[in-house]
C-alpha cells in the first residue's frame, strides 16, 4: 500500500511527471513502430535495438508512475498519441530517434526545473538519473546515426550494421 503520510508534492512537478508518464510511453510507440517497419525491410538487428529500445521507454515511464504511487499521489494517465513511424531509410530513422531523444531530454530538463523551483529533493534525486540516462541515449543514438552516414547507399555496409545491432 501506498504510504499517505508523504509531505504532498507540488503542482508544477507532479503534473509535469504525470505527463511524462504518457511521453515516455509515447517514446515507446515510436519506437515499436520503428521496429515493425525494419522487420518489414528485413533489417532484424536494427528491429531488435528498437524493440529494447521500446521496452526501456516502458521502464522509463514506470519509474515516473511508481514514484508518484509512492509520494501518496493518485495518477490520471494521459491518453497516448499514436507514432508517425514512417522513415525513409534507416538513417532517417535513427535520424528521427536522435531528434526525438532530444525532445525527451528536454522535458526532462523541464521537470527538474521545476522540482528546483518547488524545492522538491526526492523528485530532485530521481531525475539526476533520467538526466544521465538522456546522455546515454543521445550519445547511443548519435553515434548510429554517424556509422549509418559512414555507410551511407553501400549495401554491404547497411548488412553489417544490422547484423552488428542484433547484439545490443
Ligand atoms: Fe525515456
Ligand atoms: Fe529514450
């Protein structure tokens, strides 16, 4: 059971963790969507980084859930809309995750503004670790995108890749 003697968190960050419950879950989408389409163009190793990449946003969004269970704060889910998903190539793919991660750095960023702001340490503490996980995910998307630029149109190259990502 939830403990319900937590000193009540604030509005602006408890609202912002709520709607970043539904951005990470949106993440999710994006990228299982993104895995389905490499299936389809049989890529499986570049669907299978998508895939754990899917399942990571789930955990991320968890981890924002659990959190406002545990401060004693009831969570109204918002709704999730649905991915774009179509790209081009996989470049443009991993293209689009980089940019995508950066919007999610950004929100996160935006959150601990705001328990800053409200003085609120324990939400302060739990976004010290979203903030280095966003390191990790530009940096691991970033650094894709710049290998699947080296290989550019080679089909040999593409192959090689793919074949390297099943091991993620
Ligand atoms: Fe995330
Ligand atoms: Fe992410």
């Amino acid at each position: 059971m939830a403990e319900i003697t937590q000193t009540p968190m604030k509005g602006a960050v408890r609202e912002a963790m709520e709607a970043q419950v539904g951005n990470e879950f949106h993440a999710a989408y994006l990228y299982l969507s993104m895995a389905g389409s490499f299936e389809v163009a049989n890529f499986p190793g570049f669907a299978h980084w998508m895939r754990s990449q899917a399942k990571e946003e789930v955990e991320h969004a968890t981890k924002f859930f659990d959190f406002l269970i545990e401060r004693g704060e009831s969570v109204q889910l918002p709704a999730i809309p649905a991915p774009t998903g179509s790209f081009r190539s996989p470049l443009d793919a991993f293209e689009q995750s980089l940019a995508h991660e950066k919007k999610v750095t950004a929100q996160i960023n935006d959150i601990y503004a705001h328990a800053v702001r409200e003085n609120d340490y324990p939400a302060q503490v739990l976004l010290h670790w979203y903030i280095e996980e966003q390191v990790e995910e530009e940096a691991s998307a970033s650094q894709i995108v710049e290998r699947l630029r080296m290989a550019g149109d080679d089909p040999t190259a593409l192959l090689m890749l793919d074949s390297e990502m099943k091991s993620r």
